[in-house]
C-alpha cells in the first residue's frame, strides 16, 4: 500500500466504520422481528431456528478463507464485492416470499458478511503505520462495531412499529451504496506481494471446523449437549481444526501461519479477545430475560436498559489507546478483564424485584472492561503479525470474537438453565404439563402460568421468578471468578509487551541464527 494522506486515512476509516456497523446491526435486528415473519411466512419452528443462526454461522465459517483471499486478491478488491453482495442480499431478504428463500438469502448476508468484517480491520492495519494512530483507529473501529450491536434492537423496534419485517433489511441497502461509493474512491488497495497457491483443502477443513463448532455450541444451549446432532457436530469440528492445524503446520504457504500462536502476544491477545467478548454477550444474554421476564420490561424497553454497556464500552474503546500507553498492553487487558469480571459478581446479590441499580452498576463495568480489552487485543494481535498477513490475523480475531459470543450464550445459557431447573420450587396442585412447562425455562413457565387459575399462577410466577434470579446470582459467581483468573492469566502472559508494538520482528528478515522457528519458505 502506498502511503496516503492524513485526511484520506481518516475518510477511509469512516467509510470503513460505516461497513462494519452494518454488519454488527444485521447480527441482531432480527430477533425482534421474528415474531412477525413467523405471521407473515408460517415458518416450521426448525425453519425458525435456521433463520435465526444461519447467518452467525455461514459468517463464523467463511472468515479465514475470507481474511486470506484478501491478503491473496486485494483487500479493497475483497470489501468492494462483499459490500456489493451485502446490499443485494439485503434486498432480497427484505422481500423473501418463503421461509426457505429466506434462509438462503440470509447464509448469503453472511458470505458477504465474512468478506467485510477481516478486510475492513486488516485494511485500518495498513493504513495506520504509525502505532498510536494505528489504535486510536481500531478504538473507534471498535466502537462503532458495538454501537451498531446494541442500536440493532432499537433500530429493529422503530421499524417494526411502522413498517412490515423486511424493512430491518431493506435500510441496509442505500447505506451499502454510499459505502461502496465513498470506499472505491478513499480506500487504497493492498496485498501480500507473495501469497503463494491457494490449498483448497485448507480452505474446506476451516469452514467445516468452524461452522461445526459454532453450530454445535449454539445448538447445545437450544438442546442440551446429550443431543446426537450436537455432538456429530462437535466431533467433525472439533476433528477438522486438528486436521486443518497439522496441515497448516507443514505447508510452505499456509491459509494462517499457526505458528503465530506460539507467540504469548498474538495468543494471549486472541484468548483475551474472545474472553471479553463471552462476559459481555453472556451477560447481556441473561439481563435481557431478567428485564423482559422477571421485572415485565417490554422488548424495547430492555434494549433501552442496556444501552449504558454499550455506552461504556464505546468510551473505553476510544481511552483505549491512551490507557495502553499509560498502563502498557499487559496491565490495559488485564484491567479490562477484571472489570468485567467485577461486572459479573455485582450480580450475585441482583434481586428478584426492582433490580435495576444493580444491572445498571453490572453493565457499565462489563461495558467499560470489554470496551478496554477488546481494542488493545484486536490491536495486539494485528501489530504482531506483519502487515502482508493482517488479512489472515484479522479474521483470526473475528473467528474468536464469533465463538465468544457463541459460548457466551450456550455456556451461560446452559449453566444458569440447570441451576434454575434445580432450585425451582413449585407449589402444589398444578397439571403434569404445567410443571414440565415450568421446569423446561423461565419463558415456557410464564406461558404456561398464563392458562392457569390466578392463584396458582401467581405462585407459578413467583417460583420461576425466584429460580431464575438464584440461579443468574450463582451463574455470575462462577463466571466472575473464571474471568478473573482469566485476567490474572493474562497479566502474566502478555508481560514484557510494553505501550507500543512498532513492529513485528516478522516484518524484517531474520537472519539463521535470529531464528528459532522451522524454515516454512517464503512466509518466513
């Protein structure tokens, strides 16, 4: 990339924002409106699910083929078609006549999807050569990516009070537009000068390793891990990354150079990454039941009443940089991890009525832990590697921020189902398909009590309240504690890194004897 100036830097990074805050609001405006697509298409409750995950999934799958082809064809070459492909298959979303329709135009919001999210990170690492520009770009870039995360919800519910479901698709479309605009005329393209031939075979175990151990993770929360389709999926995965490791261990010219993880940075950093990412959508996963369950907040109202972590997370994300710099790498991600941490055991004594100063204290230190966290990781790891690479390391970073958010709700998810099925109380008298109703979650207990005499349903109500507030106080200790030790992981483990990564020795030849790694040809 040849270098450009100040204010084009900059344009380039707005444009780039834009892009992927779309991407962060498509991953979530869905959910409020599949209540009336369900009307409006008469899905299958399978059709329901694939709807809901399809894109997550196809997403989590296709990155790192996605991150190498634009280290391999161009990097603004890779973004231009995938926010073109964006755009149309947002259209065609938004007007789906059939469930089915519907689910393959989402797999291919995700196709596009994966072309945008590493191209658009690895681009800001080549633009920004100057480190501490170079964070402040992927503070903000971090920012946005939240933003448009917790404005999907909101933006879903205003459209969905005044228009049919396809328009929280159909908005996608002229923002794409001016994104593919104002990107073909800022951006600067990039590549690896030396990308050697594309093994298809790596190619195939990614996406078949990823996609089964995203899909049988989130398919563990919805049916429990004992379910045959969940541990088919977890075995192919599970089986397909170790095959695709070893195989990326003997090529000269890898998809990812796994040697990278041997690294404490790079490692530490994308373990770091990925733990931030699960306390916060874990967390917000379960406040989101508490407030519309428990307290009897609508939709909109719980999205609002989580706006504040949001918030949190945008302001640490720009102070990032400063506080890397001030405190160094090692101690600004620790720090990061112990707030979340300290987040989570604010919620041990979370009541079961007027709960909200509680939740409120909660989401603002999680918010401001993975704000501070999760832009010096994504940082780290892309000025660890060198910059004909950051395609690669970029979608390294997306895969684990994905599987994060992906354990977040199926480890949470499962853990705080069982305590709540284990310390819900029920009172006497009610119908066998009442109890198994109440038992299954909280949701299932107040659809059932709903068709129940008020007395019982009221005591129905009640003990499922009081299950799942006991069982989010236990759920929270023991993920406090667990990302706590993360945090105290992590300060050891990236100690030595100091404020500022110039950059990488990978960025400069090694001599024989600087060399301490296996000769792998012209990616050495």
């Amino acid at each position: 990339m040849t270098p450009v100036s100040r204010t084009r830097r900059w344009a380039a990074l707005a444009t780039l924002c834009l892009a992927v805050s779309l991407i962060a609001i498509d991953g979530t405006v869905l959910h409020l409106a599949i209540p009336r697509l369900t009307e409006a298409l008469q899905p299958t409750s399978t059709q329901i699910l694939w709807i809901a995950d399809i894109y997550g999934f196809v997403l989590g799958g296709l990155l790192i083929t996605a991150g190498n082809a634009g280290d391999r064809f161009g990097r603004k070459r890779v973004l231009l078609i995938g926010v073109a492909a964006f755009g149309l298959a947002s259209l065609a979303t938004a007007y789906a006549p059939t469930a089915e329709l519907l689910i393959v135009a989402r797999a291919v919001l995700g196709v596009a999807g994966a072309t945008i999210m590493p191209s658009t990170l690895s681009i800001i690492r080549n633009l920004f050569t100057d480190p501490r520009e170079r964070t402040t770009a992927i503070g903000l870039w971090s920012s946005v990516t939240t933003a448009g995360a917790a404005a999907g919800p909101l933006l879903g519910g205003l459209l969905l009070d005044n228009f049919w479901w396809g328009s929280v698709f159909l908005i996608n479309v002229p923002v794409m537009v001016v994104v593919l605009i104002v990107a073909a005329l800022t951006l600067p393209e990039s590549r690896n000068p030396d990308p050697g031939p594309l093994d298809l075979r790596s190619v195939l175990l990614s996406i078949v390793g990823v996609i089964g151990v995203i899909y049988a993770v989130k398919e563990a929360a919805h049916a429990g891990l004992a379910q045959t389709g969940v541990l088919v999926a977890a075995v192919l995965g599970v089986g397909a990354l170790i095959l695709f490791w070893r195989r990326q261990s003997r090529l000269t010219h890898p998809l990812i150079d796994v040697s990278l993880f041997r690294r404490r940075a790079f490692s530490g950093a994308v373990g770091g990454d990925m733990v931030a990412v699960f306390a916060l959508v874990g967390t917000m996963f379960f406040l989101s039941l508490y407030l519309q369950f428990v307290l009897g907040w609508t939709p909109l109202q719980a999205g609002l009443a989580q706006l504040p972590a949001m918030g949190a997370s945008m302001v640490a994300a720009l102070l990032a940089g400063r506080l890397a710099m001030a405190w160094g790498r090692a101690v600004a991600i620790s720090v990061g991890l112990a707030l979340s941490a300290a987040g989570l055991a604010v919620l041990v004594v979370l009541p079961t009525h007027s709960g909200y100063p509680v939740v409120l204290g909660s989401l603002l230190l999680i918010g401001i832990g993975a704000g501070l966290s999760f832009t010096v990781t994504a940082d780290t790891v892309l000025a660890t590697v060198p910059k004909e690479r950051a395609g690669s390391a970029s979608a390294i970073a997306e895969t684990a921020y994905e599987l994060g958010a992906a354990l977040g709700i199926a480890l949470i998810g499962s853990l705080l189902g069982g305590i709540y099925r284990q310390t819900l109380r029920l009172p006497g008298g009610l119908p066998a398909e009442a109890v198994d109703a109440a038992r299954d979650s909280i949701g299932t207990a107040l659809h059932a009590a709903a068709s129940l005499p008020a007395e019982l349903a009221a005591g129905v109500i009640a003990a499922a309240s009081a299950a799942f507030v006991q069982a989010v106080n236990v759920t929270s200790l023991i993920c406090g504690v667990a990302v706590a030790a993360v945090a105290v992981t992590a300060l050891f483990t990236l100690r030595g890194l100091g404020t500022v990564i110039e950059e990488h020795p990978l960025d400069r030849p090694l001599s024989p004897s600087q060399s301490t790694e296996p000769k792998q040809g012209a990616d050495r």
